[in-house]
C-alpha cells in the first residue's frame, strides 16, 4: 500500500464508527445459528379498551371506534347507553399484541404490548380490559388484561409541553393467559430438520460435519444452504427433544460473506472480515459555500422627507478544500481498507459516498447493503 494511506489511522479510528471483527471468528453455539422446524413462535393480536386513563384519552368525537366501542362493553355490562352522548377521555381504544411461545399451554402467561388507535396522548395509569388474542386462523389463543406499564410521559402547560419517549405505547408483563394450545408433539418425529437463521452453504455444511460428528456418520445431511436433516437415532427414538438437548451446545465455525453494511441516518459503517478492494484511487475534498446576510438600515436625515429604508446586504465566500488523490494497490485487506480511508481524513458521511463509489467503479468485492 502506498505510504500516505498508512499515515493517519489512529486518528481517524476515533471519528469513524467503523465496526471491525476479530482475525480469528470465535465458535458458536448450534442452538445460536439455526432454528428447529416447528418450534416457533405465533404472533397474535386483539383490539380493546384502556380504561382508567386521566383525561390523555381519545376524543369520543374524534373516534368513532372507541365511541362505538365503549358503548359495546358497557352494554354487555348491562348498562344501557344506546342514546347517551359520551364524552368522557378516560378511555381509549389500543392494539394489543403478543407472541406465544412454542409448547405454551393452558395457564401460561404472556407478556403483551399495547398501543393506542385513536388520538390519546398517554396511556400512563390506565388498565387494560379483558381483551381476546386472535391467532392467524381467527381463534382465540389467549386472553389478556392488566394495568399498564408505560416507560414515557408527557407534562406541560398552555406554552410549552415535554414528551420523553412513547406514551401512547405500553406494556403488561405476564398480562396475558394461555386459553388454547397450538397442537405440535415433536415425539412423533423420525428427523429433524434444522434451520440456519443466515443461510450459507459453507455454513450447512458445517452443521453438518458437526452433527455427524456427535452422532456418527451419516446422521445428518445437507439439503441446501439453509436446512439440515438430522436423523434421529435409535437411542433418540420417542424422545426427540432429549436429542436437541443435546445436540444445542455442539460447537460450529459459521461462515460470513463479504458485506459492508452502511447506515446513513447515524452514519455508522459496518465492514465484514472478507472484504477486498481490488486497486482504485480514491479522492476526498470539499467545496464550501458560504452566504451571510448583514442588512444595513438607511435613515433619512433630521427633518428631511425621506424614509427609513433597509438596505440588504449580502458576503458570499466559496472555499475548496485540497482534496489528496490516493493509490490503493488491491487487493487490500479490511485494515487496510481502514488505514487507508483514515489517511484521507474523511468524515464519517463521506465514509459511505466513498463506498459506494468504490462499489460502482467494481473495485469492492462484497456486498454493500445501505440501511
């Protein structure tokens, strides 16, 4: 690499978010990088009423739903409303979401997160009423209610409001209970099949190697870059989940493809171990324009006719800065790379233009995936 691109790496290392892996990837856990056919979760979801709230409800007139809503669960009650003109703000109509859990039963609890529909501005110090969890099929896998449990506020007055994080968003740990299991048995299974949460075929076929060397050759097999068949051996049989057990903690080596993961809104710059640069050579300048507006008032002299008068007046000043034209003789490793856009003095945004650029000119081999 050329000298120049050696020069200023510490400093730079402090103003650039660059996330750098370590040489040597350290090994995973099974259970860590795959997921097992059949165990999962199902998200699940219900409408209902928050009650209780200190007028930071929806506006009946605003929402029709919770108008309508209300005078439903009052009616079931045994409280006749039909004719009545609520206006209460005590109340207010939410989302409430929750994910079961594989092998829940009957009696179990279920966290469950809340949020509002309508025009609310907090939920703080309301209660949840009884309120149906509905599964994709539309049955009723749970019930949820509780008080809630908001992690934002809003306080103010007439001039001036703060708002810290999300009021109209909730939570109610445990505020769910399991009505209806999900019907899966994994004692009838012959083999499992096991799921890698980032595909890659190098990695399958260390999961592969891997089992097969805890249960002998032959027991597991490669489909494709996602799943592995693992056959549940002799000593397994009806107990398949003892085999799981056992199988969670076997250590595996995945494999990563080469990708640079950039985020433009924090300016954060994500640069994967297998990355290369063939040789390009990269400039970095900046040009600024600078205006500034310095009116001037004019005043007519004392007793004379004329008027007051506000005369503009505008300094424009435009500045380049000297940009360095760099060599870098590819294929270059990660630090290298590293080295040589801190030897540029870049800023962080320029960080992911110069990338991209890179990118465009062929000369990054890896992918480059922008948040």
């Amino acid at each position: 690499m050329h000298p120049v691109l050696r020069a200023a790496a510490a400093a730079f290392m402090v103003a650039l978010p660059v996330a750098l892996p370590s040489a040597a990837q350290a090994q995973s856990r099974l259970k860590d990088i795959v997921d097992i056919e059949g165990v999962r979760e199902n998200q699940l979801v219900g409408y209902g009423l928050v009650v209780g709230l200190n007028g930071t409800g929806d506006r009946l007139r605003n929402s029709a739903f919770t108008n309508q809503s209300l005078k439903g669960m009052l009616e079931r009650l045994g409280v006749s409303v039909r004719d009545a003109d609520l206006s209460t703000r005590n109340v207010a109509a939410v989302m409430v979401t929750a994910k079961l859990r594989p092998f829940a039963r009957q009696g179990s609890p279920l966290d469950v997160n809340v949020s509002s529909l309508g025009d609310a501005t907090s939920l703080q110090g309301g209660t949840l009423v009884v309120t149906p969890l509905l599964g994709a099929d539309g049955q009723a896998y749970a019930v949820a209610q509780g008080s809630l449990v908001v992690g934002g506020f809003t306080a103010g007055g007439q001039g001036a409001q703060v708002t810290q994080n999300t009021p109209t968003q909730s939570r109610i740990p445990g505020g769910a209970i399991v009505e209806r299991e999900i019907g899966f048995e994994m004692a009838s299974m012959s083999n499992i099949r096991l799921f890698l949460r980032n595909p890659d075929f190098t990695t399958a076929r260390r999961v592969e190697t891997a089992v097969n060397g805890r249960l002998g050759k032959g027991s597991a097999r490669m489909t494709d870059n996602n799943t592995v068949e693992v056959r549940i051996p002799q000593r397994y049989a009806g107990n398949p989940a003892a085999l799981v057990a056992d199988l969670e903690a076997t250590p595996v080596n995945p494999d990563t493809p080469a990708r640079v993961v950039v985020d433009e809104r924090s300016g954060t710059v994500v640069i994967g171990e297998n990355v290369r640069i063939g040789k390009v050579a990269v400039s970095q300048g900046g040009l600024t324009v600078k205006i500034q507006e310095n009116p001037v008032v004019s005043q007519p002299e004392a007793l004379s006719e004329g008027q007051t008068a506000v005369v503009p007046r505008t300094t424009a000043q435009v500045k380049e800065e000297e940009g360095g034209l760099a060599v870098i003789d590819g294929p270059v490793s990660l630090q290298e790379l590293v080295n040589g856009l801190n030897a540029l003095g870049v800023k962080p945004r320029d960080v992911i233009t110069i990338l991209q650029s890179i990118k465009a000119a062929g000369a990054l081999h890896a992918d480059l995936e922008v948040l």
